[in-house]
C-alpha cells in the first residue's frame, strides 16, 4: 500500500494537470471514482494515462458556477490523485478510479495549450510532533474504529483492516476520515491541516459521534 501511495515527483508537481470540482475533497488514502465526460476532461484523462497517471483533485470554491467554462477560482490546497483503475468508453468517456497520494498547495497557475487548466504545486509536508502523543491517539483511533466496526451494518472487516494498515498515525488519520467524513468542508479542512494530530484528534471525534449515533451512549466514548 505504501508504494501506491508514493507522491508524484517534482517534476510531475511542476506541471500537474488539475480537475476542478464542486464539493469534491481527496484525501491521501482515499478512493474516488469520477466518470468522466467533459471534452477537456477526457483530454486530461488520456494525458494523464499517457504519462505519469497523476492529476490535482481542486474542489470549486463558492460560486464557481458563474466562470465554471473559464477558470473558476479553487482551494489552495488539493489532493493528488494516481489513477489505479480506467476504462475508456465506447463513445469516448471514461470511468476512471483515483487513489489520494497526497496533500499539496497552488503555487500558481501556469498558462497551458491544453484544454484544462494545469498548475504548479509544492508536497504539503507533515509539521514534527510528539511521536509518543501521536501513537497514544492512534491506538485509541484503532480501538474505537473496532467498536465501529461492531455496529455498522457492513464494511467492519474493511474499516478493522484499513485502521491497521498504516503504520503513521497521521496517514492513518487521513485514511479513515476519507472513509467516514463525507462533508465536504470537514473534509477540506482535514486536507488543510498540515498537523497530524489535528487531523487524528478530528478523525478520533468524528468516530466518536458515529458511535453514539449507532450504540447507546451510556459508556463514555474518548
């Protein structure tokens, strides 16, 4: 898994093709599928299998709709996507599924010959924090996502095994909030956060509330 998860280089950073989208936050770790039918975009896509298979995830700041043709404005931050899976369709559109590689951030928009619109971005590094503090939040991050497990209707095995499949606390973090968190700004701020233990602490209350909300919470949940 780490080896799928492996960032794109710099080279590859220097000129990185982005697809904007509304409400659309990739985390590393995560999957997204993405249908793709947009002209522009299928040029992306066949780029991107073309090359290094990379691509910016950009989701569409308020009020895109108006210049959605141009260039809209998007968050700063984006995920980083490598396409692990593709079919071209018959009539030219392809199904596509994205795995989240990592974080980066805009450093400007670069002027392109190409249909889409392409940028170039820097690795968003995690900040150094308290290791020992950092893995005392994980094991109780695998402990609650084990309670979780017990009381979802389907996918505990999967979140028991995605839980132990990172040995960082703060990808581990990323992994299972791009599972579980589905808002789109929790999300982007998840993104944003350069901090694991911001990130891990969230992930921990946000398993934490899907507890109560599935089993009676008599027991305190931490």
């Amino acid at each position: 898994m780490h080896d799928m998860l492996s960032p794109p280089d710099h080279d590859t950073l220097a000129n990185l093709p982005i697809f904007p989208l509304a409400n659309c936050v990739l985390l590393p770790g995560g999957l997204l599928p993405l249908h793709v039918f947009e002209p522009r975009y299928r040029e992306l896509t066949r780029d991107c299998l073309a090359g290094h298979h990379f691509m910016g995830i950009a989701r569409l700041r308020p009020g895109f709709e108006t210049t959605y043709h141009g260039r809209p404005p998007v968050y700063e931050r984006i995920g980083v996507g490598k396409i692990i899976c593709s079919e071209e369709l018959p009539d030219g559109r392809f199904a596509l599924l994205l795995r989240g590689v990592a974080r980066v951030e805009i450093a400007r928009e670069l002027e392109t010959q190409r249909a889409y619109r392409m940028v170039e971005a820097k690795i968003l590094a995690d900040t150094i924090h308290d290791q020992n503090d950092a893995f005392d939040h994980h094991r109780e991050l695998v402990k609650l996502c084990d309670r979780l497990a017990e009381v979802i209707d389907a996918g505990g095995p999967q979140l028991r095994d995605l839980v132990r499949a990172f040995e960082s606390p703060g990808m581990c973090a990323d992994a299972i909030a791009a599972a579980l968190v589905m808002d789109a700004d929790a999300r982007q701020e998840l993104l944003d956060a350069v901090d694991p233990m911001v990130r891990i602490q969230r992930t921990l209350g946000h398993v934490s509330h899907m507890l109560c909300e599935l089993a009676p919470c008599d027991e305190a949940v931490n």
